[in-house]
C-alpha cells in the first residue's frame, strides 16, 4: 500500500509541475499567449510528457480561470487538434505572480 501511495505522489507532484509549466510557458509568451503545440512540444522536449495530451491540465486551468482559450470553438479536448491558442487570464498572472496561491499548480 505504502508503494501506491508513492506513485500517487509522484503523479500529483507530475500534474502540478506540468500545469506550473503552462503557466509559465504562457507568461514568456507574446501578450500571454501561445499555441497548444508550442507548449506541447517544449513539455515533450524537457521530458515531463511523453504524449501530447495535455487536455486533462488544460481543463484543470480553465476552470480555475488561469487560461483562455481565443477561439470560442476550442476546449481543453480539441485544442490540440485544432492548434488553438491559449492566454493566460488576469487571475494566471496573480497565480504568476504569488498574489493568489493554488496547491494544485506548482508555480
């Protein structure tokens, strides 16, 4: 039992160290923002993900209300595919910028 508890974790500590990356990815971007794929494929490069799904973390930031999406035909399971664009929100510059905390995001 100790052993799942550790692998759980270790997937909690994966999860906010990639949604910690988005928001910091989208913060070096012009005016907040990026392509999905850009991200994608840096999170792929520096190896926290193997495969570009990253749907499950978007969604995570869109519901707290860190990101964006600019297309309104975009969501956090298509956005992929349709090579949308997200933008960090004025609440993701707060979580940036430790005016606002959230354990679920490791910034």
């Amino acid at each position: 039992m100790a052993i799942m508890d550790e692998i759980t974790e270790q997937e909690v500590n994966k999860n906010k160290a990639v949604r910690g990356y988005i928001i910091r990815a989208l913060a070096k971007g012009s005016q907040n923002a990026l392509l999905v794929r850009q991200i994608t494929n840096a999170l792929v490069a520096d190896g926290l993900i193997f495969s570009p799904d990253i749907s499950k973390h978007l969604e995570y930031l869109e519901e707290a209300g860190y990101i964006t999406f600019t297309s309104r035909t975009a969501n956090a399971y298509n956005a992929y595919r349709k090579d949308a664009v997200i933008k960090l929100t004025r609440k993701g510059v707060d979580l940036l910028e430790s005016t606002i905390d959230d354990p679920g995001v490791d910034v």
